[in-house]
C-alpha cells in the first residue's frame, strides 16, 4: 500500500491540535463539551482526508482522478478547519477553566 501524505502546512496544524488537546488534557478541560465535539469533527475530517487521498492515488482515468483530487481538496479544506476549531475550543475551554477557578479562590474554596 502506498503512503500518503499530506501537505506539510497541514501536517503542522495537525500538530498544533495535538498540543492543545494534550495541554488540554493536562490541565482538566478535555471535557468540554465543546472540545469533545471539535475532536470528534477533527477525527471524521482527518478519516475522511485519509479516505480521499487514498481514493485519488488509486484512481484511473482522467475523469474519476479529476473528481478524487477535488473531493481530496475538500477533505483538506474540511480538516483545515476542524483544526482551527479544536484549537478554537480548547482556547475558550481554557478561558473558562481559568475564570471558574478565579471564582472559587474568591468564594474560599480550593481551586481546581
């Protein structure tokens, strides 16, 4: 089986979502709903990527490798911005952690 690859500028958001999901993790607000939601999303974009890719590799005849680039290109597009939205999420989980344990220093209690 061939490998395939994706381009290098979304390799590197791949990452990115990576490192905001393990910090998010770390830091206890992996279960927001919101984040929750933007995984999901990013790993039916990223299966859907990996689907297309594949389909247009193996693709012969003009017509059928015009078509599986461009259903290639929107999984790209698709993926592109189930990155931006998991980093998005995590970024406003993290808000709102802060703010509820700014909240509970205020009221006496323990943060979290």
């Amino acid at each position: 089986m061939n490998k395939i690859a994706i381009p290098p500028d979304l390799a590197g958001m791949f990452a990115a979502s990576e490192d905001a999901y393990e910090r998010a993790t770390q830091e206890g607000y992996a279960e927001n709903p919101s984040v929750i939601a933007a995984v999901t999303a990013l790993k039916s974009a990223s299966t859907a990527l990996r689907v297309a890719n594949f389909n247009r590799m193996t693709a012969k005849g003009f017509f059928r490798v015009e078509f599986a680039t461009m259903r290639a290109a929107r999984a790209r597009r698709a993926t592109r911005e189930a990155c931006i939205n998991l980093q998005a999420a995590t970024e406003q989980a993290a808000a709102e952690n802060r703010l509820y344990n700014r909240c509970l220093i205020l009221s006496g209690q323990p943060a979290i």
